[in-house]
C-alpha cells in the first residue's frame, strides 16, 4: 500500500525512486564537519562499512483542495548526465510508484520545484523517442525565478557544482518551458489555501520551501535545507552544494527555529528512514522530537 498521512485537509504520500548510497563519503558531502555525531544523528543516512553517504530520492504527492501536487521530481530515468554519474541513465520504477499511489501524470495538477538541481527536476520531462516532453502534460510547473535564471545556460553563471547539472536545464527545464507550462515565481506564491511557496535562498538562489498550514497542523517541505538528521542537531554544516554557505546556514536557522516553535512536521527531500520528523530547539541547536509516522526505508 502506499505510504500516506493526513495532515489536516491534506494527504501526503511518499513516492520513491531511489534509496542507496550517493558514492560520497561524509566528510566530501559535508566538508564543514562534525562527522563523529553521524553514527548517533544519522544512522540512516551513512553506511559505516563502506563510509559512503545514502540519500533517498523521492517525491512528496499532496492532495489538497482536490488537485494532486507533487513537490520535486527527483532524477528521472535515461538521462545524460556526465558529471554525476551516480544519476546517469537511470531505469527506475518511478512512474509505476506514483501509479500505485492511484495516480497517472496526465492527473497531477501542479508540480513544485522547490529548486533546479539535478534530482529535483529529473521527472519533469520523459524521454518519447528522442524527444524531452513533459512528463505531467497538465499540470503547471512552478519554478523560482532566481534558479531559472540562475540555471539557465545562457546566462554563464558559475556554480559550486562545476559541470555537475551539465544538461539539466536542457533536458528537464527546457521542454517544460517552451509547452508553456512553467509558472516563474517570486517573492511567494500560494498554491490554495493550505499551501504556499516562500524563498528559502543559500542552497541555491532560489532554493524554495512549500508551507502547509491546515487546521491546526503545520509542515514544511524544505528540499535540501537539510540532506541528513545530522544538520538538525548541527545547523551550521552545509553540504558541498551550497551556492551561498552563510545564507545557508541562516535560512537553515531560522525555519528549523520556525518548525520547533510551530510544532510543523519537516520533509526534506531526501530523508530516508521515516522520511519527515517534527524537532525541538535545544539551546542553539535542534533534536528529533517524533519521526513521522511513514514506514521506515533503510537500506
């Protein structure tokens, strides 16, 4: 059966793709420290015989208000991608996971980006022949306006990443974009009553949190404001993608500071284990409070 809560008004259910390890070891993801807490914060998110990171890859489907929502995309199967060979030419289950939580992409209504890396945006496009289309044809894709045009070739922009989103804006943007369905946003944006987008830069330019708020529950989808429950207990360690590290950290900061003083569950984007976890502030860091109630992935 597929994994879903109901959080007021809304269900959230958990698709997955990928559960595995991303070939990096601690100290390459997070090279600003505190890898001895990893076998206590993060058990996982670190296979210690093989001293390599694992990350899930996965989207969070919302059904609010009766549109189906889903908030990134993940990496996408049959892409080029040279410099992350970790994601080059996938074949996974994905769509046959979205399937089983009772959903085709001709019925996903909206699609969130909350940012253009690599394993955010795979699944906006499949592969028809040899042409990118859109993988949800009528839904709307909402994209930051910072990382659109930060991400966009034309402008030559320089990243921490190097080459690694070679190809991404050209495979799993582009296509969206010129069917016209890409709604560029900035400043906020709500999506209906429950939900709504607000900038949440450091990450990159226009990384981007989804507020839920609905009756008396509250959460938010953070993407990459944090990779591991390491950076929970220790708010101060950015990993290496991080465009903007001191603008990371505080945004970092300031909405895990929001979800202990709210009690809101927080789902970032590649939580393995329970997948979302509400915290608590402990002084000038944060703990787990409760994991949410997803089954546990490990691997």
């Amino acid at each position: 059966m597929p994994d879903h809560i109901t959080l007021g008004d809304v269900t959230v259910t958990r698709i997955e793709e990928f559960y595995g390890s991303v070939e990096m070891t601690p100290s390459e993801f997070f090279p600003d420290g505190f890898h001895d807490s990893w076998d206590e914060h993060a058990p996982d998110f670190w296979n210690p015989e093989t001293n390599h990171c694992h990350s899930a890859i996965q989207s969070w489907l919302l059904r609010s208000e009766g549109r189906t929502i889903l908030v990134d995309t993940g990496v996408g199967n049959h892409k080029d991608r040279p410099y992350a060979p970790v994601w080059s030419r996938l074949d996974t289950n994905y769509l046959d996971n979205l399937a089983a939580a009772g959903v085709r992409p001709e019925e996903v209504d909206v699609v969130v980006n909350t940012h253009l890396h690599i394993d955010h945006v795979g699944w906006n496009t499949r592969l028809d022949g040899r042409t990118w289309v859109p993988t949800f044809p009528n839904a709307t894709y909402l994209m930051p306006r910072p990382d659109f045009e930060f991400w966009n070739p034309a402008n030559e922009n320089r990243s921490v990443l190097g080459r690694g989103n070679q190809n991404v804006f050209e495979d799993s943007v582009t296509p969206v974009d010129e069917a016209g369905l890409v709604h560029l946003w900035d400043g906020s944006y709500r999506i209906d009553s429950n939900l709504r987008l607000e900038p949440a830069p450091g990450h990159t330019p226009g990384s981007s949190v989804l507020h839920m708020a609905s009756g008396d529950e509250r959460a938010l989808f953070v993407g990459d404001l944090v990779h591991t429950a390491m950076q929970i207990n220790e708010p101060d360690t950015n990993s290496c993608f991080c465009e903007n590290p001191a603008e990371s950290r505080a945004t970092r900061r300031k909405l895990l500071g929001h979800a202990a003083e709210t009690n809101a569950l927080v789902f970032p984007a590649h939580f393995g284990g329970h997948g979302a976890a509400t915290v608590e502030r402990t002084g000038s860091k944060f703990t787990i409070k409760n994991w949410a109630e997803f089954p546990r992935i490990s691997g």
